[in-house]
C-alpha cells in the first residue's frame, strides 16, 4: 500500500506549535485591534482571473505559482496565493466605499504558491494580512509598518532589517520601466541570461538578480525613486518623517522590488536577521490603482502581510506547556462529573483516560505539570504538587475550596 504522507510543500502544525500561532493571532488581533482593525474572511479560492488581473500578470506568481483548477461547471478557480486582491473585490462587492472611510480590515489564514519547497518556503503557508482601504492619507502607511513591526516585535522574532522604498504612480513607474529597458538593452552584454530574457517583460526584476555580472550592472542603474512626482515625493518624505517621529528604524532600499504588480508609492519589507534564504518575514505597501483595476471607484489602499511560518521560525523554539490546574486520579462516572465541575468552575482540569495504575497516574500528573492532585478512593486526598502535602477533602466542594486557592 502506498505511504501517505503530507502534500510536497505542506506542513502538519502539531501541538505545541499550533498553539503558539493562536497566541500570535490573539497579539495580532489585539495590536491591530487598537488601531481599528477589524477581522474579516474571504474565501480562500476566487476566480483566476482576480489574481491575473490584481497580482499581474507579468509576476512570478501569476506565471508560474497559482494552484488553478476548473470546477464541475468550467470555471477556472485558484487558491489565492495573497490576500489583498480577495479584500479589495469583497470591498467592491459590498460596496464598502459607501462607508466611513477609510475601512479598516485584517484577516489570517492559508495562502497557496507553487513554489520549490525549502526552509521557510512553503506551498501552503499562512498570512496575517492587514488593509487599510479608501485614503492615501500618509499616516495610514506609516500606521501599518509600525503595527507590523509591533506585532513582530511582540512575537519575538528579534533583530530585522527594514527596508522602505516608493514607486511613484503608474504612469512615473511606466516612464521609468521604458528608461531602465533602454539602460538594460544598452548593457545587455553584461547581463545574465534569465534578466536579458525579462527585460521587456519584467526589468525591475533585474535589481534582484543573484548572479555578479547583472548585479555590476544595476549600482549603474537609474533608480525610480529619483524619478518621483513631486506629490509622490512628498507623500514619501511624510511617510519617513512619521516613521522618524516614532522612533522606527529603517533603511530606504531604492532597489527593494516585490513581486507583485500592484503596488504604488510605499513599498516595505522586513528582513529577520535570523533565518536563511527566505528571510522576508513580510512586506507590504500602497495599491493606490487596484481597486479601480478590479472594476470598483477609484480608490487608495494600503496593507502589508507578515509570514506566520517564519516569524514563529525566526522567534525559535516553543515555550514549555503551562501545565494544568488539577489531575484527578480515578476513574469512571465520579472523576468524570469532578473534572466537568473543576472545569466549570475555571480550572483546567484532567482525569484519567488510559487505564494506568495509581502509581502511573501520579507520574501522569507530573508530566502535564498539574498544580494538585486529586486522588479519588475510598477517601478522596488532594495533593500539593508543589510542596507535596496531601490532606483529606470530606467533599467536592471541599476539593474546590482547597484548589482554587
Ligand atoms: P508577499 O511579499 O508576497 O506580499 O508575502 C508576504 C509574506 O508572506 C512574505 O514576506 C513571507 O513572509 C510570506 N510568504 C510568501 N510566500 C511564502 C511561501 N511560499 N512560504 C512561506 N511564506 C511565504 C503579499 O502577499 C502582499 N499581499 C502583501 C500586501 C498586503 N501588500 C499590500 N497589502
């Protein structure tokens, strides 16, 4: 019989992993929360043609990553590789411009690219993605590198790099994608293979490229960020002096290049100093553009997305179980009705569920960590775990009363 294992690229979050995600969805919802974030969901397949359109067509991830299939009806679905182009078609659909704005929103789940699996690279992974919709106004970028830079903080992910950067408009991007083409045919020599074969389809790409001969080339580049409007430039100078007024550090990167089509003006991305290869722990930026793109009113946004596998691989190892209140030992209908009213009363509370002896039951207290035992026989005895005094309880509440301190 075949051996069945986890899908290539997919992980199994087994205890006590999985509860430390809840507790940095739990962080994240209380640092986003404060600042009027709200959760929301959105489905986790759309119509393909959302993500060809929103994320690009052009990008790595519309060319080569998107899990698509067809339904029973021919329609070509894709499990969503990001969030924000789901957010900005529900903000469409639900005609959320009609509310006061801007409309606050974060969400967290799994998202799906068909990436060549590696430390910190998965083809099931996890987001938690926040959006502001429906205002340029300076103060919301600035807002969410510093949410995300708290929420990472909070989980301990320890020194990062924070690179910052701004792509203009559209229109100052396609001027200046026309001028690094021409840069990059005058030097094609120099070039590696793959960057010659995108120079007209993706040349900002060539900024990223590993290889020295490109790499030699791109410090001789122009830089977009020389090439800003003035309302840009200055949005982006706002942007750096609310950073600064908070006391954020950070780098401006002219060559930072995400892979996603949509972005305008800021663009970030945090670097743990921690982990390998795949060291971005998330980024983000605005997509002033998107929604108009998807069919909605001209409208501004601005999100980012944190990666929840490596901020948990960059924050290190689990702590410890934090144990339980009470381990009663004893079986059957009286243990059972003890621990429901233990529980009931607050406590985190277990019994004996696998047939063990009365000498491996107290072994088992010990390895949850209990804080007291409850020993139920003829008489019933509770024992400090701690201090290992045992004394008689004449009844339930007596056993309530010694345990709950
Ligand atoms: P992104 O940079 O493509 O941005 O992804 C954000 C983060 O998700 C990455 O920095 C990384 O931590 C994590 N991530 C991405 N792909 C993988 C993978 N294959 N395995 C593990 N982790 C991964 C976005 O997705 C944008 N939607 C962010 C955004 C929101 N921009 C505006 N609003």
């Amino acid at each position: 019989m075949k051996k069945l294992q986890a899908p290539r690229g997919t992980l199994d979050v087994l205890p006590p992993d999985a509860r430390r995600r809840l507790e940095l969805y739990d962080v994240s919802a209380e640092v986003l929360g404060r600042a009027g974030y709200e959760p929301m969901e959105a489905p986790v397949f759309e119509d393909t043609e959302l993500f060809a359109r929103g994320v690009g067509e052009s990008t790595d991830i519309v060319q080569k990553e998107m899990f698509t299939f067809e339904d029973k009806a021919g329609r070509s679905l894709t499990l969503r590789p990001e969030a924000t182009a789901g957010i900005c078609r529900a903000y469409i659909e639900h005609g959320m411009h009609k509310l006061p704005q801007p409309v606050k929103v974060w969400e967290a789940g799994p998202f799906f690219r068909h990436e060549a699996p590696q430390a910190g690279r998965f083809r099931q992974f996890t987001q938690i993605d926040a959006e502001a919709l429906g205002s340029d106004d300076p103060t919301l970028d600035a807002e969410l590198i510093l949410l995300f830079d708290e929420i990472l903080e909070r989980a301990g992910t320890g020194p990062r790099r924070r690179r910052l950067s701004s792509l203009g408009t559209r229109e100052t991007r396609a001027d200046y994608v026309e001028e690094l083409k021409r840069f990059l045919r005058s030097r094609e020599s120099e070039l590696s293979e793959e960057v010659r074969a995108r120079i007209d389809q993706n040349p900002l790409r060539a900024f990223d490229a590993d290889d020295s001969g490109t790499q030699a080339v791109m410090k001789d580049a122009p830089l977009l960020i020389d090439r800003l409007a003035p309302e840009d430039a200055e949005h982006f100078a706002e942007v750096r002096a609310l950073l600064g007024s908070a006391g954020l550090e950070y780098e401006v990167d002219a060559t930072l290049v995400r892979g996603l089509d949509y972005y305008t003006r800021t663009v970030f991305e945090f670097e743990s100093e921690r982990l390998g290869a795949q060291a971005a722990l998330g980024g983000g930026g605005r997509y002033d553009g998107l929604i108009e793109e998807l069919g909605g009113p001209p409208t501004p946004g601005v999100g980012f997305a944190a990666g929840v596998e490596r901020i948990l691989l960059a924050a290190g190892a689990a702590e410890r179980d934090p144990g339980i209140d009470v381990f009663v030992a004893g079986t059957g209908r009286d243990a059972f009705v003890l621990v429901g009213q233990l529980r009931s009363s607050g406590l985190r509370a277990q019994m004996e569920q696998a047939g063990r002896s009365l000498k491996g039951q107290l072994k088992q207290a010990d390895r949850l960590g209990a804080r007291w035992t409850v020993i139920l026989g003829d008489e019933i005895e509770v024992k400090d775990m701690d201090t290992g005094a045992q004394q008689r309880a004449e009844s339930v509440d007596d056993v309530l009363g010694m345990v709950r301190g």
